[in-house]
C-alpha cells in the first residue's frame, strides 16, 4: 500500500524545461482482501488517507467485490498531471520556477538562430550547471555567451573579455558549459586564446623550408611568416600528420598539425587565409564541426576543401567505425551537401564516427586535392 507521503517522485528538470512528456500516473497497490482481513486497520487509514487527498480529481477509485467483506472502493492510481506539481509535491515549486526563468532568459539570446532547437536541447541538458548559479554568475553567464557569439574568433585572453566580473578564473571554471551552450549554434571553439598556442609545421616541399634539415618544426602561433598563395593540408591526426609522406619540390605545400578545435586559430593567420586549404579529420561530429568552424573564420569558406570526409570514403571504411559520443544535432552551415551526406550517413548508421587513422594513407592520397601535390 502507497500512502500519499510515500509517492516515488522525481523532478526530471530536463523534460519539465523543454516541456516533453509528463511523470505519469502511478499505482497505489491497495490491498487485497486477505490482507485487509488480516490487518482492517491499515487498510482503513490506506483508504481514509487518499479520501482526504487533494485534489481527489488526481485520485483513481475503483470497486472490488470481496468474498466476506462485500463491494469496497479502493484508491488504485494517483495520475499526476504535470512537472508543476511533482514540483508542488517534492517542495521544488521554487527550484522549477528559477529554472524556468533562466532557461527563458537563456533562449532569449538567440531567438533567430538557425540552431535554437539544438541550443534548447544543450541549454536543458545543463541546467545542473547554470541553474546552482548565484544571480550576479548568472547574468554574468548571458553577457558572456551574447559577446562570444558576436565575436567568434576573438583571440583575446580571458581576462580581456569586456564583460564586467568575467577573469581567467570564471572563464576556465565556466568553460565547458560556455562550449555545450555554443556548439549547436555551429562554435567550435570560444575563438579566445587559452592556451600558450604553438603551430606544428612540415614543410612539405623541401624547398620552402628555412634549411634543408628543418623540415618539421614547432613555433608561436603567429611567429611564423610564409609566402601567400601556399597549399596547406591542415591534418588533425598527430599520427597522420607524421606518416603522410614528403612532397616534390614545386608542390608549394605545408602540412600543419591541427590539434583539435584550437585550430581555429590558423584562420587568424594571414598566408593560410590567402592559401589553398585542404582539411582532412576525422568523420565524426566533432571533426565535421571543426570543419564548419574552420571555414566560418576564413573569408571565403569555401576556399576550404576537405578530403576523406565524403560519403564515399565513410562508405568504405564503416566498418572500421566506432560508436561517436559526440553531438550530431549541431547546425553547421558551411558543409558541403557531399560532407552533409556523410555526417548523415554515419548517424543514420548508428551515430558512428570513422577515425582518421581508419581511413588508409593509399586512399586518402588518391583523392583528387591530394594527388595534386604527392601525384
């Protein structure tokens, strides 16, 4: 038997912000007629226990005819109605109100993104993170993402943000949730410099390298000054960026390790923003999105060409595949259809993700952007 005070409810918050579902009803378990004639007293207070239940519209009765004790109507189900008042009912009324607010303030800041259903989705998944806030965090929160999504290859430090209370501290403790909050927008990166950031380079024509031993090397950022009108892959594999072979003389190409969602930062970069680039990662949610962000800092993103991240070579080598924890929900714009059919691709197959080191240097190497500089 389930007394009123013994009802086995949970808040979900993330069902109750994006206003999905509701908690159902749930049986009381009245009791039968050996167990009422064993102990009359229990079930009578069971019974006068859900008589005096409010609202009884939320109280489910249904008679039972019993052997010895006649036609009884018995309590059998409570049908709780909404997120309101399992609210109303774990004393949360106020924790789900707070919720609510913020979340719509939340929502608030980008009404016409393209991406506002995925930002939804992230922005009620984290309410563990905003939601504990103290206000003055809060509002400092919504100022942060409302400059970040204006100014999306900043390269400031964090302790530059122009927002009043924001330092390196709060950025590097609010970090994460800054990303989640951002990636369905179509942000890779907060585009802030975080890191002491170092360029990996090879050059892979022999010929535009300092000294014929300095092949690979590893520098600032922006300490680096090459020639404009350069082919450069950008490889996002540290082993790939090892193992892909030296290029003729002539070929006018470099390699650069891409290192993940800092490589947003090359597009700062004067002579990869005026060079031929190719873009191989891996063919998953995050190396698409890198992909999409890439090309969102440069000023032509189409100049941008990926290779080994079309459907073709998803197709042959799925079964190479592993299961991707990534989130294919974001809205990138800047894919092409072709990258498009394979992102979809590899989430209509189970949200897949085929790492780059799956894909063969052969393969790669014969597609068309490569063979014009290995041959």
């Amino acid at each position: 038997m389930r007394l009123p005070d013994q009802l086995p409810l949970h808040l979900n918050m993330e069902r109750a912000l994006l206003g999905s579902g509701s908690p159902g009803s749930i049986p009381l378990h009245p009791p039968t007629a050996k167990r009422v004639l064993a102990d009359t007293a229990s079930a009578t207070s069971f019974v006068r226990a859900w008589q005096a239940y409010e609202p009884q519209a939320e109280v489910e009765w249904a008679t039972r005819r019993w052997a010895h004790l006649g036609q009884q109507s018995v309590p059998v189900r409570v049908h709780i109605g909404s997120w309101e008042r399992v609210a109303e009912l774990t004393g949360q009324a106020a924790t789900l109100a707070l919720a609510r607010s913020r979340f719509a303030a939340l929502l608030a800041l980008f009404p016409f993104s393209p991406g506002l259903p995925g930002f939804q989705a992230a922005a009620a998944r984290s309410h563990t993170a905003w939601l504990p806030m103290e206000d003055a965090d809060f509002t400092r929160l919504l100022s942060v993402l409302t400059w970040l999504y204006a100014h999306p290859a900043s390269g400031l430090r964090p302790r530059a943000v122009p927002v009043e209370g924001v330092d390196t501290k709060w950025i590097d403790c609010h970090q994460g949730l800054l990303l989640r909050l951002l990636k369905p927008l179509g942000y890779a990166s907060l585009g802030l410099s975080l890191t002491d950031a170092t360029l990996r380079l090879r050059f892979l024509d022999p010929s535009l390298a300092p000294t014929p031993e300095l092949l690979d090397i590893a520098v600032p950022v922006n300490a680096l000054r090459l020639p404009h009108g350069l082919t450069v892959v950008i490889a996002e594999n540290k082993e790939t960026f090892l193992a892909l072979p030296q290029a003729p003389i002539g070929s006018n190409a470099v390699l650069v390790f891409g290192a993940g969602y800092s490589g947003t930062q090359l597009a700062q970069l004067d002579w990869i923003r005026a060079a031929n680039v190719l873009y191989w990662g891996d063919a998953d949610a995050d190396g698409y999105a890198i992909l999409n962000a890439l090309r969102s800092h440069m000023p032509v993103p189409g100049a941008v060409r990926s290779v080994a991240m079309d459907s073709g070579t998803v197709e042959k080598f799925l079964h190479l595949s592993v299961a991707d924890p990534g989130d294919p929900t974001r809205h990138l714009p800047h894919l092409t259809e072709e990258e498009e059919n394979a992102r979809r691709l590899l989430v209509t197959r189970g949200n897949r993700r085929l790492e780059q080191e799956r894909v063969s240097l052969d393969w790669a190497l014969a597609q068309d952007a490569f063979a014009a500089i290995w041959g």
